[in-house]
C-alpha cells in the first residue's frame, strides 16, 4: 500500500484541518492516521470530479429512498430528506476496543443505578447521589418503581453522545437510555456510503453492523413472556408526526416486526394485544419507542394517548415484556452525570475507564459557585431532562440576558446542568467541491442481555462545521456520515439479516393480522390515487382542447369537461354555470392554475398530497418502489412552472401526463406486487369505489345531455376508454355504445360495472363478527349498485326524452353518485372505526 | 380523648352512564394502609359488574392499590369497600416541648437524622404542590425562630382554617395548591396542599394524607347514614423523636381518633381515591356515598 501525501490536483490537495483540535483523518505531522490511509487514497485516486459524480448520485439515491428526517422547527412540522457526508468517520479496531470497553462498562453501570433508584435506592440513602437530584425530578414517575426487570435487564438498548477532546480522548457528553433513535439511519448511512465505495469497503475490513442488530432480534424473541416458538414483537412508535417515523418504519422492515401506534393496541384478558380486522392478537414483546410519560393514560398522564390503557399494570404482571423497560428515561437525567463515577465505585468498586465532560449539577452550592465564578467556560442544560432544544450558551449571550440568566441560577439552581465547552475532533467534507474540516459527534449503541453488552462496532455520526451545529441532535445544519470501524484482518461477514438455511422456515399466508388503522390508510390511498387519477385525465383532456388549433367557443364539449371538472372538485363550481363564466378568470389562467392550488378540497393537489402522506403512513406495509413513485407523483405538483407569471398550460399538460404515467404504475405495482391479503383488498375497494364515483359524476356532467360525436369522444378519452371504443366500433361514434362501455361493459376495467363486480368480490371474504346472521348492511349496497348496473340496458339509457334529456341515465347516475359514498361510510363504520372515544374518570375526596 | 376508636367504614362509589360503557379499566385507592396507629382488621372490595381481572399491589409510598379491568358492556359500575379499622390516640408531648423547628429541618437535610430518607421525599415539590416564597412568608408568622415545631405547626394549621374559606365552589379536584392559596378559599384537599405548601417552602418535609372524619350528629339526632366524607389533611415531620404529625386545617386540630387516614403521598394526585378510562359511556353520573360507624370493638 502506498501512501502519498496528496498532490495539488486530488480531492484532499486543500483540506486544512481545523486547528487546535484532534482531526479524525490526519495526524499532526500532516499524514493520514492508519485508519484513513486507504480512504484518502481512494478518494484521492477518484479525483475531484469522480467524487463529486459519486457524492450526487449517492444524493440521489437518498431522495429517492426517500429517507427523511421530521425536523420539528418552530412553525410547524417539516420534513426534510436525510443529509449524508460521503466521506465515513473510521476509526481502527484497536482504538475502538478501549472505546467499546468503557461504553459497556458505562452501560452496566447505567443499568445497576436505574435498577437501584427504582428499587433499593441505595445509593440515595448513602448520598452517593444527592436525593434531590431524584426524588424532586419530575421524571422520576413513581408508577415505575418496583416494576420487574425485563429478561434480567431493564435498559436494553442505549446510546452514548461522544465527543473526542484536543489530545483525542473520546468522552461522554450525556446518555440516552429512553428509547435511542438513529439505528435506522445508521444503517441507511452504511448502505449508502458502501454503495459508493463498493471495492473500498469490501477491501477495508470494515466490521459489518448487521450482526449486532442479529443480536437484537434474537434478544427481543429471548423476552417473550410466553413460551412460543414465534414470538410476536411490535415497535410502538409515537406516529407519523414523530421525528422518529422515519426510521421506525425502517426499522420494522428491517426487523421484520409489526409497527403499532397506541389506538392500534389495547389491553384486555390482562394482556397486551394488536387490534385487527380479524380480532384481538397478543402482543409478546414491545419495543417503546414512545416516551415514559406517555405510556398509560390510566396510571401515568391522562392524556398519554401515544400509549395505552393499562400498560403498566400488564407490565407489572409480567405479561408483556417492554424493552427498554418502563422507567429507562430517568438514567439519562443529565444532573446524575456528576456522580456516575462515585456510583460506578459504590456498586462496583473501580473507576470510569471512559471519561465524562466536566459537569456540574448547579442545586449544589458548591457547584453553582464554581458555575457562576467562569460561566462562560460552560453551556447549560435543563437538569432533569434531555431536551435537544434547551442548551444555553452564556458566551453568546447579550449583558442583559446573562444577568437574568445568573438570576434563574440563583433562584432555581436545582433546575440546572452545567458542562464545560465541549471540544470536539473534526473530520474531512466533501462539500461544493472542497475538502472542508468539520466538528463531529458520535453516537455509540449498545445492546445489553442479562449476561452481557454488546457494543455497535461504529455509530450515527453527525457533522457540522460549527461545533454548535452538532450540540442539537436535530439540528438543520448538519450532515450524518457513516462510522467505519476497520481491522487489520478479515471480519465476520455477516451484512444480511436473513436468517440461515438451518432454521426451519414455517409457511404462512398474511392475514387477518392488519391493524384497522392500516387498513383504514390502505383504503384512502386507493381512493386518493383513483381520484388523482381520474381528475388528472379529465384535466388534460380539457387543456389539450384549449392549446388546440380550434377556438375553445367552438368546441361542444368544452361546457361539458368544465362541468365534469366542476363535478369531481377540481375547480370552482361557478365555472359550469353559463353565466357565471365571465365574472371568473380565464380558463386558459385557471385550468393549469389549479394544479397546484390546494384552494378546491377535493381536488388534485390535496388528492396527490393526501395519497402520498397515506402512502407514508403505511410505508411498512408497501413496497419501496410503490413509496418511491408516490413521491415522484407529489413532487410534480410541488412548485407550478411559471411563464411570465402564469401557470403555463403546456407545461402543465406535461405534467399531467407524467403524473398518469406514475399513478399507473403504482396500480400496477398494487396489482402485481401485493399480496392478496386483507391489506390488498382495502386498497382495492378504496380504488375501485372511487372509480366508480368518479366515473359516474363524470358522465352525469358530460352525458345527461344528448351530445355531439366531439363530447362523446371528449368523455371516452378522459376515462381512458377511447383505444378500446375504437378497437370495437372504429370512427362510429354512438351515445349508446359509448354508454354501454363506460356503464354496463362487464369486461373493460374502466367500467361502473367492472368496479361495482370488484367491489362485491372483494367484500365477500372480508371477516364478520361470528354471529351475525343475515347479509350486512354495505354487502346489500355493493349487490343493489350492483344489480341496478347489471339490470341497465344501454339502449334504454341512451334514449333522449321528448325534452332532450337522458332521464334514465341520469337517475341511474344519480343513484350511484349518492350509493357509492353511502358504501365507503358503511365500510368505514364497520371496519376502520375500531374505536369509541375514550374518557377518563376521576373520584373526588 | 378515648385510648382507641374503632370504625366500620363503608365507601361506595357509582358511576350511571348515559351510553352503554364497552370496557373500562380502573384504579382505587380505597382501603386503608397499615400505620402504627391503624390497624385494619378488615377489608373487602365489592365491584358490580365483576370484574375479568383485578389485583393489587402497594404503590411507591405503600398504599394498597386495586386495578381491575370490565370488559363487557355496562351502564352501571358500582364500587363498594367496606373496612373495619381501629385508631389509637396518638400521644404527643406538650406543643411547647417539642423540638425547634429549625433544628428539625437542618437534621434531615444533613442527614444526621437517623429517619431522615423516609421524610426526604416530601420535602419537594410535586406535581399539585409548588414550593415558593408566598408560602413561606405566610408561614413565617407562625415559624417564627426558635419555635418548637408542633407548637408553630399548629399555629398555621389555626391560620389556615382562620384565614382561608371553606367554600366547595371556589376550586376543582385538580386545583393546584397556588391557585387557592390565591384564591384563600377551597375545601380540605385545598387547605391540605396549602399547609403542605407552607411547610416544604420552609424546607420541612410534609405529607398528604386522605382517609374519613366521622361526623358527630347534633346533641340529641341520630346519626345520618351515607352522610358522611371523604376527608384529607396534612402531616407534617416533627423528628425523629416526635414522627409525623397529622393536622387538620379544614378543622384547625390535631388528628386524633376522629380520623381515619386511608392513603399518604405526596398529594391528591398520588392518592386520587379512584381513577379510571372508560370506552363510551357518553356523560357519567357520579355518586358517592360514605358511611362511618362508629363500633364498640370488633370482637
């Protein structure tokens, strides 16, 4: 291997690492550290432009993995796409052993002080930790004392927020001991970064991550209170507009567990259960990704709804496991880092091998002193609670709110952490074409067992080029980067987390097991897909006349496409009123306006919006691919194309017809890669109802009305049924056949009758409660639509009356334009409402 | 003041719905706890519907807590427990001779109090009772320095009762101690986190305690049945040598065998009576009725 300083022309000809601080990359004298050597000639044997092709495509590659990351910001909730520095942190095995070796003895020692405060309180007693400290922390929740160990252990899995100091000293800044996020984005990270240094990684004898999260999983079956041979674990996630839904939506891909959320759950018999369109099914293993406080509205907050009634009880008794256990969140208090040393020498009799920063806990005198004498050597932090927003910086501060700072500090000092500046290493960017040196942040997992911990050979690594750009774990100004830990010799191989050929597989066929809540989403993304669908088509149909040759005024059918347009919610409905017209702005301004105007509730760009926040709320349950289109689809509608400050109406058709193009393909992909499970049938009748209704107030705006051959061809190209006309009956064009295959054709999937058969197959299997007698009541509204359609003759329906209208045709619409609502809410009331809200009762003395 | 009274106590709790309730899952605090002075020689937890489930366990501070579970349909649920308990008198030196209140604050912080971890946690501030220098002011006229402790604490339980109405439409159940303290009105709940307010600001430790005052009729009238209430108080640390003190401000006296104490934590809310989340049930009726009857022994 040959190293090289680099010359002028590489990638890292410019990189200045940031002084006075440790660079991960290289040492003092200006070379590589072991660890980066073959990185640097890697990159450096890339050269400048291959690196930036690579880091774009990997940019890419992010968008369309649609990796997020909801930042909370102050005016609302955003998303944003995950950022990733292409370049990985690596660190080298032997230096990470002492690391792992302090990150395992701290963990045990996190375990054995969570385990006292919730039990003995010894180290209270002995004043090893101030009382205080505890007993006055609004998070020491006493329904949680005395609660059982879970598998011997009550922190399962942990994270360590490291910072390494000037003489490369790794240290701790705080714990995270509740519910640690970033193990999603970590392996999202190692999946990116080692798709683009495929060769690098291979060579580099890079530990894999994969066996630690084999350990999790095997860990996770280990706690389950029953013995079964499948055990059934759920990650309980606050909800989509949690930061966290991102990665426990991963997570539960990659785990392969269920994903609940609190009114997914409900304790009964005792025991925790899924709620299903099948029924109730136990729940054996919960992995809390929800907070303490918000587990069970009956012993802890009352309005805990993240949670559920009773949780605490059914952990109490032992019939669920609860990993990490209740209560985890008190051992990452911030004012009990002080005193973790003496701790870890009164339960076990030796020093920290890894250092804490300097932190003192403001309520002792002494302390507070201290704080006050050099305040701006210190940032500050609420002292009971880890909260990324509340860090207070002293040395950035203006004279006045310094002084009302040391007033809060005199008043309430017991409310208060204070710890010395962190200093932090930094490490290689590679950003607008430079080499930049930025500040890292490292969290290190661990998984504990009752018999050991097992440290995540690297970590989330955070970079910023400020140092308070990485303090925020949700900061906006930083990038996350992949943590290579490499070894001189090959190690396991392990990077799958399917399980061997030994282990015998058992069949099974999806099923009943859906949570309402997820066939209630899979219903409304059919729907909200079949509408954006259905008004996309008409709404090109429409503006392709307007950039025609002819005038619009002598086009027939261009009443009729504004009234269907009207009809289906895409624009205001005075534009179908005669009349009305002149008063509004010009078709030729609102037609590709109202693409983007989310002004018209039911129209496109809240349908589009819709589907793809349904498609995030079940993106465990489908595909990729099927994710990844939605994506697409809302990304065409989220900045209108502008020419001289109107929406143009060319590239809007463009557009539309991408947006049909995606739209199809994701009901292709519902098609062919969806089991036909209870979830696919949910997004069938979603789809399938919302057709049919579509269709029906389309025709009813278009049709009622004896027509010109142009309408009739107008309305066949909007249903995407004029190929199939023209194959049958070639430039004949007649109301009566028209009618007869957009109404009554029992063989073109564009059909009222084909969507109202679908629909009665697909309800026939659904479960009913087991003693129902008699046909229920959405099952006779499916057959009566049915069977009106069926009955319909398209002769009788095409008839004209002495004043001009299709009574027959209309009433039948009409019919349908009011049953298939009716259908959706009776299915909606028998399935997807599982819930009676609930309340909660109070005695009085 | 009798040696010993005895009690037998029955509370019942009924809840009547306007919609049928498909499950519930709830929580009572309603038998009484072992104190050194309590003895409870029985009790017995009715409910109707009967429950799928229920079990106890003590909570953190020791009180025994039921949770159980009905999940059947039901428009009714009725709590019923009846307990008999018998009260000693508590013997306490003369006000004047018990120790300074300062010196009883210092020992606990120090720690050379030998009791001093089990009064520890009631020192601070909880969740219905802030701590503050409004409360230690008002304090302060009867914690004057070097006062014996139970000579100024029942001089704040006098104030209290003296300065503070008793009015049942000035607060809530979930009204915070700085809300009436403000308002100088409230019912027992109220006066109790008051007191306990007062005594925390002045770094005592100090307790809230729930459980029954019997009711003397009228010279002359009977006893009305189901007449009577739940009560609360408070109780304040007096050392190692004196123990916990109960006070009662809603009645400006000592507690002696007149009271039953049932629970003890930090405040109401570590001891709501009974809690509980229902599915359905539209609007619920609430009533509660109380029955303490005094009893020559229980032989």
């Amino acid at each position: 291997m040959s190293t090289t300083k680099t010359n002028a022309t590489t990638p890292f000809a410019d990189y200045r690492p940031m002084p006075g601080q440790y660079d991960e990359c290289f040492g003092p004298d200006g070379w590589p550290r072991r660890a980066f050597v073959r990185l640097v000639d890697h990159i450096n044997g890339l050269g400048r432009e291959s690196l930036d092709t690579l880091v774009s495509e990997g940019l890419a590659l992010v968008r369309e993995s649609g990796i997020t990351y909801n930042a909370i910001e102050e005016e609302g909730e955003r998303t944003r796409p995950w950022e990733l520095a292409f370049t990985p942190l690596v660190v080298h095995a032997e230096e990470w052993r002492v690391l792992e070796a302090g990150l395992a003895q701290r963990t045990r020692l996190l375990e054995a002080v969570l385990d006292d405060l919730l039990g003995p309180q010894r180290l209270l007693r002995e004043r090893v930790i101030p009382p205080e400290v505890v007993l006055s922390s609004p998070e020491f929740l006493r329904p949680f004392h005395g609660l059982p160990k879970v598998g011997g252990v009550r922190l399962h899995v942990t994270a360590t927020e490291l910072a390494r100091d000037a003489t490369g000293q790794w240290q701790v800044i705080g714990d995270r001991t509740r519910a640690p996020s970033g193990l999603g984005y970590l392996v999202e990270n190692r999946i990116i970064t080692s798709r683009a240094y495929p060769e690098l990684i291979h060579h580099s004898n890079v530990h894999r991550v994969a066996p630690f999260f084999m350990r999790l999983r095997q860990l996770f079956e280990s706690l389950s209170p029953r013995l079964t041979p499948n055990p059934r674990v759920a990650i309980l996630t606050p909800g989509q507009k949690s930061y966290r839904y991102f990665e426990d939506t991963f997570l539960a891909r990659y785990l392969g567990y269920t994903l609940v959320q609190g009114r997914d759950l409900a304790v009964r018999g005792g025991r925790l259960n899924l709620k299903t369109l099948g029924g109730l099914v136990p729940i054996d293993v919960l992995w809390r990704h929800i907070s303490d406080d918000q587990c069970d509205p009956l012993e802890l907050a009352p309005d805990a709804i993240e949670g559920v009634t009773g949780l605490v009880q059914t952990a109490r008794s032992g019939n669920v496991s609860i990993a990490n256990g209740l209560g985890s969140k008190l051992a990452q208090t911030p004012a009990l880092l002080p005193f973790l040393a003496a701790a870890n020498r009164f339960l076990f009799g030796g020093e920290l091998q890894l250092s804490t920063v300097e932190t003192h806990w403001c309520g002792q005198p002494e302390s507070l002193a201290r704080v006050l004498s050099d305040l701006d050597r210190f940032v500050l932090r609420p002292a009971f609670a880890v909260r990324g927003d509340g860090l207070i910086r002293p040395l950035q501060m203006s004279a006045e709110a310094r002084q009302e700072l040391i007033g809060a500090l005199r008043d309430r000092p017991q409310q208060y952490v204070a710890q010395a500046m962190t200093s932090r290493s930094t490490t290689p960017v590679w950003r607008e074409g430079r080499m930049e040196s930025w500040y890292v942040a490292l969290r290190a997992f661990q998984i504990q067992t009752g018999q050991d911990v097992a440290v995540l050979p690297g970590g989330l690594v955070r970079v910023s080029p400020t140092p308070q750009g990485v303090e925020n774990p949700h900061g906006s100004t930083q990038l996350g980067q992949d943590c290579w830990v490499i070894s001189d010799g090959p190690v396991d191989q392990t990077s799958t987390l399917l399980p061997g050929e030994h282990v015998p597989l058992r069949f099974v066929r999806g099923g009943a097991e859906l949570p309402s809540r997820v066939a209630e989403n899979l219903f409304w993304l059919g729907r909200y897909s079949e509408r954006a669908e259905s008004i996309a088509r008409v709404l090109r149909t429409t503006m392709l006349r307007l950039v025609g040759e002819q005038s619009v005024g002598d086009l027939p059918e261009m009443p009729r496409l504004i009234a269907a347009l009207a009809a289906i919610g895409q624009i205001e409905p005075d534009y179908a009123v005669k009349e009305l017209q002149g008063s509004l702005p010009s078709l030729d301004d609102a037609l590709p306006a109202s693409l983007y105007t989310i002004d018209q509730q039911r129209g496109l760009s809240p349908s589009v919006t819709a589907l793809a926040d349904k498609a995030t709320a079940v993106r465990d349950r489908i595909s990729l691919d099927a994710y990844r289109i939605v994506q697409q689809i809302a990304q065409e509608l989220a900045t209108p194309v502008r020419i001289r400050g109107r929406a143009d109406t060319r590239s809007a058709i463009n557009r539309l017809s991408r947006l049909i193009t995606g739209l199809l393909a994701f009901s292709g992909i519902g098609q062919e890669s969806f089991t036909r499970t209870l979830g696919w049938r949910f997004l069938q009748l979603g789809r399938r109802i919302e057709r049919a209704w579509q269709t029906a107030e389309v025709l009813r705006a278009t049709l009622v009305d004896p027509d010109e051959r142009s309408v009739l061809e107008a309305v066949l190209e909007a249903t995407d049924s004029l190929m199939t006309y023209r194959s049958r009956y070639l430039l004949r064009l007649e109301p009566d056949a028209t009618i007869d295959l957009l109404v009554t054709d029992e063989t073109n999937p564009r059909s009222i009758r084909f969507q109202l058969e679908r629909i009665v197959e697909v309800l026939d299997p659904l479960p009913l409660e087991p003693d129902e007698v008699g046909t229920p009541y959405e099952r006779r509204l499916a057959f009566e639509l049915l069977h009106r359609v069926r009955m319909a003759q398209p002769a009788t329906l095409a008839i004209a009356e002495p004043e001009q209208r299709r009574a027959t045709l209309d009433h039948l619409l009409e019919v349908l334009t009011e049953g298939l609502p009716e259908l959706s809410n009776a299915i909606t009331a028998r399935y997807l409402i599982h819930t009676l809200p609930s309340q909660s009762l109070t005695g009085q003395v | 003041m009798p040696e010993s009274s005895c009690y037998r106590i029955t509370h019942r709790t009924e809840y009547r719905y306007s919609d049928p309730v498909a499950i519930c899952q709830n929580q009572v605090m309603l038998t009484p706890r072992e104190l050194p002075r309590v003895r409870c020689h029985r009790t017995d937890v009715q409910i109707l519907p009967a429950p799928g489930q229920c079990r106890s366990h003590a909570d953190y501070f020791g009180n025994p807590v039921h949770t159980f579970a009905i999940e059947t349909a039901h428009r009714d649920l009725s709590v019923t427990v009846a307990s008999d308990v018998e009260v000693q008198a508590p013997r306490y030196p003369e006000p004047d001779q018990t120790a300074v209140w300062e010196g009883v604050r210092d020992a606990v912080l120090s720690g050379q109090d030998p009791d001093w971890y089990a009064a520890e946690e009631y020192r601070y501030p909880s969740a219905m009772v802030a701590v503050g220098a409004q409360f230690a002011d008002y304090a302060a006229a009867s914690f004057t320095p070097g006062r014996p402790i139970l000579s100024a604490g029942l001089d704040l339980t006098r104030r209290i009762h003296a300065d503070f109405r008793y009015d049942v439409t000035a607060t809530k159940v979930d009204t915070l101690a700085e809300a009436s303290f403000r308002l100088r009105a409230g019912v027992c709940q109220d006066f109790a986190h008051i007191q306990i307010a007062c005594l925390r600001s002045l770094g005592l430790p100090a307790r809230y305690v729930s459980g029954y005052l019997r009711t003397i009729p009228p010279p002359g009238k009977p006893r009305l049945v189901g007449a009577d209430q739940s009560h609360a108080w408070a109780s304040l640390y007096g050392g190692s040598q004196l123990g916990w003190v109960d006070l009662d401000p809603t009645n400006a006296c000592v507690v002696a065998t007149d009271h039953v104490p049932i629970s003890i934590g930090r405040d109401y809310r570590d001891v709501a009576p009974m809690r509980g989340v229902v599915l359905g049930g539209g609007s619920p009726a609430l009533t509660v009725r109380v029955d303490v009857v005094p009893v020559a022994s229980f032989g």
